[in-house]
C-alpha cells in the first residue's frame, strides 16, 4: 500500500530520513536537542549562529501541538541518545491548531515528554510559553495570556519539584499588554532574529549550568 503523507498527523516521516543518518554521540559529546514547534524550527534558520559548532539538534516542526510531539518524541529526542532535551511547546495547542485544548491538557503532555526523558536518563529543560497578547490566525481564542501563565506556572513547579531546569523565555520578552515584545517580533507570535538572539542567551546560561561551559 502506497504511504499516504497526509495520514502521518504527527509528521514522523519529517525528520526520519535525518535521524536515520545521525551517528550516536561520541562518549565526550554533549548532545542537546530541541525540541518544538514553528518557535523552534525558525531559530536555525534566523539565527543559525547558535546552532553552529555545536552539538546541538533542531528538531522543531512549524504548527505542532504536543499531542503530535508527543507522538513522535522517541524518534526525534529518545532514539538520538541526547543529554538534555529542551521543550518549547503548547502555543500552537492554545490557539487551537488541532482542536480544543485546556492547560492540564498541554501541561499533561509535557509532563509525559519530560518524564520519558528521565526514564531515559535525559536532563529536561521545560521552557516556558513565550507571550502572546493575541493570535492573528485565531482571533477567537480570548485570553491567551491567561492559559499561558497558567502553564508556564505548572511547568516552573513540574521542574522544581522533579530536578528539572525551567527556562524562563517569557519574563524577559514579556510587554505591558501581556504579549511579545515588538521589537521581538514581527506578527506577535513568532520572534524575529533579535527575538532569537534573547533566547539564546538564555538557553545557553541554562545549558551550560547543566553541562558546564
């Protein structure tokens, strides 16, 4: 039977062909993947200079909630045999990309992520929801910046209480309307290159308490 693209709803088949072709982690490397969505998948692309010399892995897929992380977590994050894994997701899942979500929904799904991981003996690094005042392509949603810091409070307390890092994107690109600063981005979601630049400093000084410098 022919493979029919549109039935691999968590896009599996996105990164299979990449992971196939990535050699395991020598004994001395650190590997760190990344792990999200749109968020993620554009860092390598607007600021592919954090990315470089480094062992680290980009494993972001535009318009992603974290059922479909989720789903294909092992083959992405597990099977590369990483030392940290960091999560940047649940954005997509509040504005409703595909269906209805609530925050022990989102956070649920994170918490599982995180604890395959440590079964696996991964570090997790659970990032927070960066702010959004409001979504362009889903104007109904009403009161994003509530469900964000609803989750963002849950995930802070799921790291703290199970030896997890908390990488706090939001408190430093948050504006007085509860979104994303303007000069960190372009369409209120998505950060632009300076946008990046921020968050890379701040997953670095996380990183490298993690792994040393």
């Amino acid at each position: 039977m022919e493979h029919d693209a549109s039935l691999d709803w968590p896009n599996i088949s996105r990164y299979k062909k990449d992971n196939e072709a990535l050699a395991p982690p020598s004994p001395s490397e650190n590997r760190v993947v990344f792990m999200g969505d749109s968020i993620t998948e554009e860092w390598s692309n607007l600021y592919p200079r954090y990315f470089d010399d480094r062992s680290y892995i980009n494993r972001g897929i535009g318009g992603q909630t974290t059922p479909q992380m989720l789903i294909r977590f092992r083959p992405d994050v597990i099977d590369l045999s990483p030392s940290v894994v960091v999560i940047l997701a649940g954005t997509n899942d509040i504005a409703g990309n595909t269906g209805p979500s609530n925050v022990k929904m989102i956070t649920d799904n994170m918490f599982s992520m995180s604890e395959i991981s440590m079964a696996h003996g991964i570090k997790v690094v659970l990032s927070s929801i960066l702010p959004v005042h409001e979504y362009e392509w889903a104007k109904e949603i009403k009161d994003s910046p509530s469900t964000i810091s609803s989750v963002n409070s849950m995930l802070k307390d799921h790291a703290q209480l199970n030896n997890m890092e908390y990488l706090d994107y939001y408190s430093k690109m948050v504006d007085d309307r509860e979104g994303l600063m303007g000069e960190y981005t372009s369409d209120g979601v998505h950060p632009n290159k300076a946008g990046y630049e921020v968050m890379s400093v701040l997953a670095e000084a996380t990183l490298s308490r993690i792994l040393g410098p």
